[in-house]
C-alpha cells in the first residue's frame, strides 16, 4: 500500500500536529488585528482625542491600512520566497511583526504605520503558511491540516474580541488597556519565531533538495516519516523540487494559461466570497453595530462582541468533523447557503428595526459568524493551496487582501448609503451566486490526493494532465537515499530530538540548484 493512503506511516501524530499547528499560529495574528480594534477604538480615540466627526475617515484609514499592507506583504513574500526557504521567510515575518510593539505609541501617524508593517508581516505569512504545511504535511492528513490557517483566524478573532473585556473597568481616555491589547501581535511573533529555532527547526525538504543539501532533507523526512517510509518520501520530495525548479525556469505568466486557470479561478472566486459573505463587515464594524442594539451601553456592548468571537471559535471544531464526511464543495455550498439566507434575514428585518427586533439580529449575525468559522472560513484557506501551486496560492491570496481593503474602505461609506438594508443583501447575493457556482464548478475531493484532485479539474474541463517537460534540462538532482545513510541518520538522532532540534551541518549548505547545472 501507498504510504499516501497509509495512517501509520509518520514517525508520531501528534508530533506532526504540533509542527504543523507552529507554522499556523501566525494565523492567529491574522484573525487578532481583524478584531481586537472593535472594542478597542472608543478609548483609543479619546486618548489620541479623535473628534467626533473625524472618526468615520480616521476609523477607516486604520482598518484598511493593515489589509493594504498585507497586499505588498504578499509581494514582498513571493520575492523572498525565491532566495529564501519556507522556515526563513516565516523568520523574516516575524521579526517585521515583534516591531508592532512601537504601536502601544499614542500617536495616530504612528499607529497608521505600525499596523501597515504589522500588514506586511501578516501578508508574508498568509502566503507562506499554506505552502509550508503542505510541504511538511504527510499527504493523507493535508486535507485537515490546511484547515489550520483558518481555524488560527478564527481563533485570533476570539483573542481579540475576549481581550475587550478589560474596556469595561479600563476606559476612557485615561485607560492604557489598549496598549496591552495592542501589543499581543509581538507575542505572537516572538513564540512563533522560538519555537521554529529550538524546537520545530525543520526546513522543507524539496528546497533542501534544490539547494544540494540531501543530508538534511533526509534528516526531515526522518523526523517525520516511519524508516521505512522514508526512502519513498525522498522520491516524492525530489520530484516536488523537479517540478519547482521547471516552474522557476518558466514564465511567471504560464500561471494564466487555460489549463492553470481551472483551479486558479477556483481559488480566487472562494477567497472573493469569503471576504465578501457578510462576516468580515461584522468583525470589523461589530462595536459600530452593537452600539446602536445596546444604546452605547460599554458593557452591554462588549458582551455582545465577546458572544460573536467565542461562537466562532467553537463552531470552527465542526469543520474538523465534517471535511472527511461530506468534504470541502458540500462544506461550501451548505455554509453559502446558510450564510446568503441569514443576511437576507438581516437585511430584511433591518428595514423594520426596533427595540423588539435588535435582539433577533444579534441571533442572527451570531449564527451567521458561527457558520463562516465551521465553514467558508477555514475551507477558503484550505482549498487554495489545495489545487493550486505557488504561484496560483500567491495570486489568490494577494487578490484575497486586495477584497478585504476594498470590503473595509467602502463598508462605513457604503453603511451610509445604501443602509444595513442594502449592504447585507448585497452579501445575501454573492452568498447564492456562489452556491450556484459550487454545484457546478467544484469538484468533491474526498479521499483524494491533492495531484489526484488538480487531475480531476483538468480531466472535467477537457485538459490532460501534462508530465514533466524537457526533463533532460533538469539539474542532476540526487533521486535516491540509500538505506545505510538513512538508517545512520536515524540512529545518531539523539533521544531528544525525537520532536525536533537542529539540523545536520552539511558542506553542500547553500550550493544552489542552478549550479548543478
């Protein structure tokens, strides 16, 4: 049998979880700086003494600036990525983010550009993340496992809506909770980056390879496959690096050639409706929201808010049990279902809003928020990198930021214009379109590789899957690892590397591909 299909064939689970569930916990940031402004801005603004008919265009610069910033992240990702690992860009966001401690400054300039770098150090990572736990991810968990990106959002949303709590004594413009709020994102980047050196020190073994470093990608896949599996492992890694190295010898255009394009829309239109289903208007404007259903009352409102993350973040546990069961299209379209209906409700009741119907709404946007965690939340993450390859994860998830930004600038203006009634059925809208468009076009990948689903796109739409090309122009790339070195390898791990440590020196450290040539 398969090692792909085999359950038994890495080295410990739970270790594999733990090094995965690592690399995901940035995402815990992504989902922090979504919220944690929610409750945040009214003490905020009166220590920065913020007028009040400022507060519209000041509270929308500071809730797009960061979006934006993930946006040049993602470039600035993509353009490392070429001379830097997986583990090394992580590094490199993560030192970016420790920097959003000057945000605890109270000055608003200062601010601004903090959580502009604080953007950038959430772009890199939303961008790697993906393709990291893909590489260290044996094959036949993956399609849990990349759930973790989302599940680390939905997490940090509950983070960030829970540390509000503190504003119902700590208010005002005395309070400084803020600065204690502000500064959980520099935690965050500080255990991350410790636990990568100390612990979980493991680089992607398919770069390893590309770099002539056979000795410690064997080292990797010995931490983290069975020894008898780890032979075929390498094969498998070494033909990753094939076909990356092909993919950086191509254009960067080939991306948008018809046969990429099938699972390339796929991922882009997800990552369209995730932004634009209704929940990220409610995680960013929730306070805004539950001022008007609680008559400003702090505490009544703060409990509203909390209500809404911890929701989430219980919901997002159902996703675990339900992606082997009906998978990711049926996910889908039963989460843009649910969710298309309930902001029609929304939309709907708001058009008759008084004393007796605030409470109804409040059950309304808390199913709603509850259905986008067990649903388009962490299976939007899931399915891009999925089906797609580096360059189709990067497009998606720049073009994801890109959705956000333009969601957050419009969102207080479009408030103003066209009502809650208005905005919340134009969310009701995408939900249904995109309903229509998963029975169609989506493809249900249960108990399938990620090779054998991207097969399946192509085979659906009429392409055939295309081998390797001018396989003679490959570098000589070492394509087997002998026994005897493997098994040297395993016995001179000492006892407390079993869960990690550092890597093997190797004199072939930093020998690119290219000059194997």
């Amino acid at each position: 049998m398969s090692s792909q299909n085999n359950n038994s064939n890495v080295r410990s689970k739970i270790s594999t979880i733990m090094m995965n569930m690592n690399i995901a916990i940035g995402s815990l940031n992504i989902g922090y700086v979504l919220s944690y402004l929610t409750l945040s801005i009214d003490t905020l603004f009166a220590n920065l003494q913020i007028k009040e008919e400022d507060r519209t265009s000041k509270l929308s610069l500071l809730n797009g600036i960061l979006p934006l910033g993930c946006v040049i992240g993602v470039l600035v990702g993509y353009i490392i990525k070429l001379k830097l690992t997986n583990k090394q860009c992580l590094q490199v966001a993560d030192v970016i983010g420790i920097f959003s401690l000057l945000a605890t400054i109270s000055n608003y300039e200062v601010i601004v550009a903090v959580r502009f770098f604080l953007g950038i150090s959430n772009g890199i990572s939303s961008l790697i993340m993906p393709v990291y736990i893909k590489s260290l991810c044996p094959p036949q968990y993956f399609s849990q496992m990349s759930m973790l990106v989302g599940y680390g959002i939905n997490t940090g949303l509950a983070i960030g809506q829970l540390m509000g709590i503190g504003y119902i004594n700590y208010h005002g413009s005395t309070s400084n909770w803020w600065r204690v709020v502000f500064s959980f994102p520099s935690i965050i980047c500080i255990v991350r980056s410790l636990i990568i050196h100390f612990i979980y020190n493991y680089e992607s073994p398919e770069q390893l390879i590309k770099r002539g470093n056979y000795e410690q990608a064997q080292y990797v896949i010995c931490q983290i496959y069975k020894l008898e599996y780890v032979e075929e492992q390498y094969e498998r890694y070494t033909k990753l690096a094939q076909q990356q190295f092909q993919q950086k010898q191509q254009s960067f255009f080939k991306v948008f050639e018809k046969q990429k394009l099938i699972t390339l829309q796929v991922g882009i239109i997800s990552m369209l409706v995730q932004i634009w289903c209704g929940s990220f208007a409610v995680f960013y404007y929730s306070a805004q929201i539950f001022s008007d259903l609680s008559d400003n009352d702090i505490t009544q409102k703060t409990i509203f808010t909390i209500c809404l993350g911890l929701s989430g973040f219980l919901a997002q546990f159902l996703t675990i049990y339900m992606v082997n069961k009906i998978g990711s299209k049926y996910i889908l379209m039963i989460g843009s279902l649910i969710i298309g209906s309930l902001n029609l409700a929304v939309s709907i009741i708001s058009q008759h809003a008084n004393q007796g119907t605030e409470f109804i709404i409040f059950i309304l946007l808390l199913l709603l928020i509850m259905t986008f965690a067990a649903t388009l939340g962490p299976v939007a993450w899931s399915i891009v990198p999925q089906i797609n390859d580096s360059d189709g994860t990067f497009i998606s998830t720049e073009l994801r930021w890109s959705f956000q930004a333009i969601l957050i600038f419009c969102f207080p203006f479009l408030e103003k214009g066209i009502k809650i009634f208005g905005g919340f059925l134009l969310f009701a809208l995408i939900n249904y379109l995109y309903f229509i468009y998963c029975h169609f076009y989506l493809i249900d990948g249960r108990g399938k590789t990620n090779e054998q689903l991207v097969a399946m796109y192509h085979n659906k739409y009429g392409y055939s899957v295309v081998p390797l090309e001018n396989q003679n122009n490959l570098p000589n790339i070492q394509t087997e690892a002998p026994n005897t070195q493997i098994k040297q390898l395993v016995n001179d791990l000492p006892i407390n590397q079993e869960e990690g440590g550092d890597l093997p020196e190797n004199q072939d450290q930093g020998v690119e591909i290219e000059q194997e040539m």
